[in-house]
C-alpha cells in the first residue's frame, strides 16, 4: 500500500513588538527616510509588521510555532522523528536552527536540518519532509518556517526596509494512507543571484561585504509573477488537476501585487486566495505557513479543501506544493 503524508496540525507565532506603517514611518523619519503610509499600501498591501526582540532568535520564535503546531495535531515532543526548519537568519553560522529547537522542544535524538531556499524554504522543506515519509524514513516530521529579517535589514534603504518583519509557522506532517500532500513542483536558477540576497559572509573574525538585504524590486516582480505560473501548472498536472480543482491558493506574502498577478494568472479569485501580508508583511520561508496556520484557526480553510502552496526567493528559487488538507 502506498505511503503518503498528511498536515495533521499546524502553529504560528509573532513576535508582541507590532509596528503599524505609522510606526515605521516615524522611525525612518528619524533617521531622515522619507515614506508614508500610502506609499507603502499602494506598492506592497502591507500595513504592518512584527519585530522579535534584540535577545530573541528565529529558533526561538520557531519553538512557539511548533508547540501550537504539536497540540493541534495533540502529539508531544516525543512523537516526533524528523525536524526540518527553512530560514535564511539563522541563530549563528552553526549548528542549525533545527537543532537548536529540537533541543528546546525536547525532541532530541531524531534527524534534525535546515533548509536555505529563502522565501521559498517553507515549500521546499516541505516538499522534502513528504519524500522522507513517502520512502519510510519518518512517520511524524515538524516542519518550521522561522525568520528574524529585522536583523538583516538596511533602514537606510526604503524600498526594502518596509517590507519584512519577523515571525514563525509550523505543521506536525505524519504518515497516511490517505493522500495529503498530492505533488510538488520545485525549481532555482542560480543566473538571477544578485536580484534578491544579502552579499555579507563571516571570515577571520569579521564580516565582509554587506551584510544587508538587496532587492532589484522589478526583477523580483517580473520573475516571480512568470515561475509561480508555471509551477503551479506543473504540481498539477503531476496531480492530474486543473486550476478549477483549487479550493485555496496561499502564496508567499511578499507583495499583494505579486499575489493578485498570480491569481490572475490562475483564473481565480482573489477571494480564494489567503491574504495575511497586510498585518505580518514579509516574513519570508515563515510567511505561508502562518498564512496557513491563519487560515485554519479562522475557519476560512477547511478540512478536506484542495490548497496550492507557493512561494519565490532569493537564490532565485521557486516552487508549489499542492496538497488536501
């Protein structure tokens, strides 16, 4: 009998420090950085966002997403046996993210990695935890998406300052005979590196380059719009569907434009996609499993509903995962 996997749970977590757009914009206007928060809605649909403390690290924003994500799936720590986490702000060169959570959760003993695909982690952690279960290598994975991007940020620069925050999502996948997760589409292509990355690395004790976020704003869109596309058009025609067969679309929130273009694209509406950018903005590999996990808890999203995953990043990498909750 075939083995699939099933999201039996899912958990988010922001941080309490909320900043509405007036917030930042006062903050920037400190520094001489001229926005407002017109400017801000019209270009990205944000509205506001969170920042963890200056103590607080993604594994820690990570381990309430995964508590939540546990007891909605009602299994403990112990249950698990494979922890794979997407972030890009990890909380130190080394050891991974997972193992640091996997130790504050106390689920040690069990494989335990990160995932670096940036705003497209989540999709593929999550594509890789379902290929461990399917080959018999795990019965329980927790998969984490968990970012602090304020630490990365250029406050100078106002065209990419606005757009992140910092937050976690979870989801407890366990083993079925029923099909949960239907396909996967996954892609990179390492040619459009230097649209979207933070060029810094650590050598000799210091950092070299910049070790701030750079965005070419348009690139991102133009590409984004094009490979959420066609991945989702190849995760269903490896599921034998049609975009008629898609209950929920939940994309990366990144930008609402780059969310309405995709629905287009789609021929959907925008009342069958999950929308939460406005009040968490860009929180990269975490934003849609808290957009996930938003949807769940609201009721908007039910059991047995067909949804398609979707996400870009920096890399540049892309992909879809289209499942039945």
């Amino acid at each position: 009998m075939r083995r699939y996997s099933r999201i039996t749970g899912t958990g988010s977590y922001l941080p309490p420090r909320r900043l509405t757009n007036a917030d930042l914009v006062a903050e920037l206007g400190q520094r001489g950085i001229e926005t407002s928060d017109e400017w801000i809605v019209e270009r990205t649909g944000i509205r506001a966002r969170h920042f963890a403390a200056p103590d607080v690290t993604a594994s820690d924003l990570g381990l309430e997403a995964a508590r939540n994500a546990l007891q909605a799936a009602g299994l403990q720590p112990t249950d698990i046996d494979l922890i794979i986490v997407a972030t890009s702000t990890p909380d130190m060169v080394f050891p991974s993210v997972a193992c640091i959570l996997q130790n504050k959760l106390g689920a040690n003993g069990c494989p335990a990695f990160d995932v670096q695909a940036v705003c497209s982690g989540f999709v593929y952690a999550l594509s890789v935890a379902d290929a461990m279960i399917q080959t018999g290598a795990a019965k329980r994975a927790l998969v984490v998406g968990a970012e602090v991007f304020s630490r990365i940020l250029d406050f100078n620069d106002r065209t990419t300052c606005v757009l992140f925050g910092d937050g976690a999502g979870a989801v407890v996948l366990e083993a079925s005979e029923i099909p949960g997760i239907l396909s996967s589409d996954l892609h990179a292509d390492g040619k459009h590196v230097d649209i979207l990355c933070v060029p810094g690395n650590v050598s000799g004790g210091q950092v070299l380059g910049d070790p701030v976020l750079k965005m070419d704003g348009q690139a991102v869109f133009k590409l984004a719009v094009g490979v959420l596309e066609k991945a989702a058009h190849a995760a269903l025609a490896k599921a034998g569907l049609t975009e008629a067969d898609i209950d929920w679309l939940i994309p990366h929130q990144a930008n609402i434009r780059i969310m309405q273009g995709t629905a287009r694209k789609l021929k959907m509406s925008m009342d069958k996609v999950v929308v939460t950018v406005d009040q968490h903005g860009n929180t990269s590999a975490a934003s849609i499993p808290l957009a996930l996990d938003h949807a769940v808890r609201s009721g908007q999203v039910k059991k047995g509903e067909t949804l398609l995953l979707e996400g870009v990043g920096g890399g540049f990498t892309w992909g879809a995962v289209l499942l039945k909750l």
